[in-house]
C-alpha cells in the first residue's frame, strides 16, 4: 500500500505563490515517476506536472509551463510543486498520483495507480 499526503494549499491572491507538498508513505517512493494533477469545479481532473523517480525528467501543461516547478526530495519521500505568478484560472483542488509500473505515458489519470486526497488552491483576483 502508498499513502500520499498532500498539503500547503490554501488562499492566495493573483500574481502570488505556494509550494505544495505530497508525503509518501509505504513502499518505495524513490522508485516511482509522480504526477500532480488538479480539478476546478465543474471540470475533469487534469495533468499538471510529472517528474521521472530520479528527478531527471519533468513534463508541464501548457497552461502552467514556466510559473509551475515540480520537484522531489527522495531522502525525505516528499513531492512538491511551487506554483508562482499564480492565476484565477489555477483555482482547483491539486492530487499527487503515483505513476503505475505498467503505464507507458504521464499525462493521463490512468497511468496513475495511487492517489492523494488533495489539497484546495484558490486564487483570488
């Protein structure tokens, strides 16, 4: 079993910042590719970022690619994201996932098999 436990969300006001934190517990955490997604009201869950189990590799949505930095610390089993120049569009709750051994691609809910409970971000104008 994995548990992941996100946290740092909360109010922010356009232009601002936040790191989120996704803590692991249970197997292996080194080992494994992570994603983050999220899902504002009324809408499906979407890819954010993913980053390979060494750190080496990162992908970003479009719509977040130069405000948004995904990274991880293996030593301390965490998975952040710092979010910067955030927008009201950015509103939503944020998942951390773990990317499932048998998954060929990253930016689809699917190839995730492990999921936290999420964290709300919202961005005032």
């Amino acid at each position: 079993q994995v548990q992941l436990v996100e946290s740092g969300g909360g109010l922010v006001q356009a232009g601002g910042s936040l790191r989120l934190s996704c803590a692991a517990a249970g197997r292996t955490f080194s080992g494994n590719s992570m994603g983050w997604f999220r899902q504002a009201p009324g809408k499906e869950r979407e890819f954010v970022a993913f980053i390979n189990w060494s750190g080496g590799t990162t992908y970003y949505a479009e719509s977040v690619k130069g405000r948004f930095t995904i990274s991880r610390d293996n030593a301390k089993n965490t998975l952040y994201l710092q979010m910067n120049s955030l927008k009201p569009e950015d509103t939503a709750v944020y998942y951390c996932a773990r990317r499932a051994y048998y998954s060929g691609n990253y930016y689809r809910e699917v190839d995730y098999d492990y999921w936290g409970q999420g964290t709300q971000v919202t961005v005032s104008s």
